[in-house]
C-alpha cells in the first residue's frame, strides 16, 4: 500500500524540492517521503540577499515613453509662450495706441509718421524729405511716460546729427515686439550708394499710410495720394476719418526679419533694403519713409505689367515687401484700429477688406466677423 509523507526540511536550497522513496518495513509499509523546503528554517546568508535593477530593454523602454511625452508637451508648451509673447505684444500696441489718442486730444490732430520740411536746401531732390525728420515714436514720448527724453530733443535740428542722435538711438522696449528676432543693436541707416547717414534705436511697430504708397511719387504733399491715417507731414483730425475710428487701421508690426524700421528719426536721402533676400526674393529696396510707414495696396506704382494689376499684401504676405506689415506671430499680424482697439488680423484674411480698413475715408463697410 503506497502512503505518502510530507516533511519540511530545514536545510534544503532556495529552489529545489528532494524526493526520497524507501522501504520502511518499521513504519508500516512502502511509502514516499517528500522533503520541501522551508523559507522560514532557511539559514540567512548575508552574503547572497537579492538585488533588484532595470534590465536594458526595460531602460530603454522608460527612455522612449520619457521622449514621447516631452514630444507631446513641448508643442503646448511653445504654444503657450507665444501666446504670452503675443499679450505682450499687444499690450505694447495699447500704450501705442493710447498715447496717439492722447497726442490728439493735447494738438487737436494725430501724429504725423515724420515730419519733414519738404522745400529746404538740404532735402532729398527725389523724396524732397528733408529735416527735422523725427518720427511718430518720438512725438508721443511724453504720452508713453517717457517726458525727460524728449524734453532733450533739439526739434530744430534735423533727427540725425548730434545731439539728437544719440537721443533716438535710445532703446525702448515699448517698440519691441518680444515675439520678433533680429531686434539686437542699432538700424544702420545708408543711402543708395551704402554710405552710412545715421543710426537709430529699433522698432518692430509701422504706422498705416493708406492702401497707396505716396513715397514713390516726387511731391511735396502727399495728402492728396495718402488715404491712411498717418504720412509725412500728415495732420488728420477725427472728422478727416469718414470710416470711423474703429474700422480704420493706426498701427501694425513690422518684424526685423523682412527689414528694419525705427521709431525716432526718418533721415533723408536712405533708402530701406530687405535683410533676407534669400528668404524673401520679392523684396526690393525703398525710400526712407518706409523706415516707419507701410501701406496696404493696391498701388499705382505696384501694378503688374502682365496681369495689369496691383497687389494687395495683408499682414504676412509672401510679397513680403519692405513697406507692407509682418509679423513672426504663427498666422497673423497685431494691429491697432484709431478707437484704441487692437486684433489679431489673420493673414489669410480677404484682401479687400484689408484694403479697405487700411484706408479712413473710402466709405467700405466692414463687417467685424470678416476681421
């Protein structure tokens, strides 16, 4: 008769099991012994305690989950500096903004872009730009809360020479979009033959011309080309804007990456020339005015030979000409209407009614669902 015995050993290994099969006549028959080991009765060797680690398939396991979600969040995470980097933006735009409200309300009239005595000997026998040349950002410092550098401003000198050029060479970061690149030192300001004239403190914000650019024409005032808002010499009144103040564009960005703009001085006799024509091949070169004002189109001088018609570049065109608004803000431009109000204006938005807020007296009616 098979009988089985189950005894707990106290000196077996940690994995093995020994069978024993005997016969055990004094015990009452055949029967099987079976000896398992015990962990509790188990000597302690101190020497042989369990290690536990990753092995390499696991290591590279956590490594590619790790790359995921760092690939995962990175796109949220640039996205949300943007979007800061674009609040700042537009909160510089608001001070722009409001400082050309209170200019009016101090002079009865906005800011002209610059300002130019356009029949002195010394002006430019092309552009008849001529001195004193200060520009837009410098006639509303003491709007922007900046009195004590432009009480040093000698206006009866011309923008560029000394005293006055040190003094427009002056950085403010209320004129630097934190979303721009290319926005480290000076503007160096040439003429066509590339002979030095000045240097000037940045800015990556325009002012708005109209949908014409009266800078190609050879005439001492350009009131009867200039449609926009503000111009060389430019002295418009709330009544000069039919359109209303809210459907008509002041301000907009303009990034260092198409050319450089400033905000003090327009020096006569330079000319503006696109920093990347590599990347941007359309872009020719063009007066000093557009060393602050852009313009919307469509423009006599830019009308196309072979298709007879003249391009209309909202913000980001692929024109990317030196005188029209860009922005490195992904699908759009900032721009400040003359009521204080800034958007985001997509730049796949229609192109005449891009034309049409650019200008302030034409009569167009905007929708506000089609900005």
């Amino acid at each position: 008769m098979m009988n089985h015995l189950w005894i707990v050993g106290m000196f077996a290994t940690n994995s093995e099991m020994l069978r024993f099969k005997f016969d055990c006549d004094e015990i009452k028959g055949q029967r099987d012994l079976y000896w398992i080991p015990s962990e509790l009765s188990r000597p302690r060797n101190r020497g042989t305690r369990k290690r536990f680690a990753f092995t390499l398939v696991e290591l590279l396991v956590v490594i590619a989950i790790i790359g995921i979600l760092v690939g995962l969040l990175l796109p949220a995470v640039q996205a949300a500096r943007e979007a800061a980097r674009r609040m700042s933006c537009q909160n510089n735009m608001k001070q722009q903004s409001l400082a050309i409200m209170n200019y009016e309300s101090a002079f009865r009239v906005f800011p002209p872009a610059y300002i130019a005595q356009t029949r002195h000997p010394n002006r430019d026998p092309i552009t008849f730009d001529g001195p004193n040349g200060f520009a837009w950002g410098a006639l509303i410092l003491p709007q922007l809360e900046q009195t004590p550098l432009h009480q040093q401003m000698n206006f009866s000198l011309p923008s560029w020479t000394i005293p006055n050029q040190s003094l427009v060479q002056t950085r403010l970061p209320v004129f630097i979009c934190p979303s721009a690149s290319r926005v480290e030192g000076n503007v160096i300001i040439r003429d066509q033959s590339g002979t030095v004239l000045a240097e000037a403190a940045r800015s990556t914000y325009v002012v708005n011309a109209g949908q014409d650019e009266p800078w190609a024409y050879s005439i001492e005032d350009y009131s009867s080309i200039a449609d926009g808002p503000m111009f060389r010499n430019s002295r418009i009144k709330h009544g000069d804007v039919p359109d209303g103040l809210s459907n008509t564009v002041f301000l907009g960005e303009h990034s260092p990456i198409v050319s450089d703009k400033t905000w003090g001085t327009v020096t006569a006799g330079a000319i503006v020339c696109g920093n990347n024509p590599q990347r941007f091949p359309l872009t020719d070169c063009d007066t000093a005015a557009t060393l602050v004002n852009v313009h919307s189109g469509p423009a006599a001088d830019e009308i196309d030979p072979l298709t007879g018609f003249a391009p209309i570049h909202p913000p980001n065109s692929r024109l990317a000409h030196v005188c029209q608004m860009y922005a490195e803000h992904p699908g759009g431009a900032n721009v400040a209407f003359g009521d204080g109000s800034i958007r985001f204006i997509s730049e796949s938005i229609h192109q005449p009614t891009w034309a049409a807020v650019s200008s302030r007296n034409k009569g167009e009616v905007v929708a506000d669902d089609s900005l």
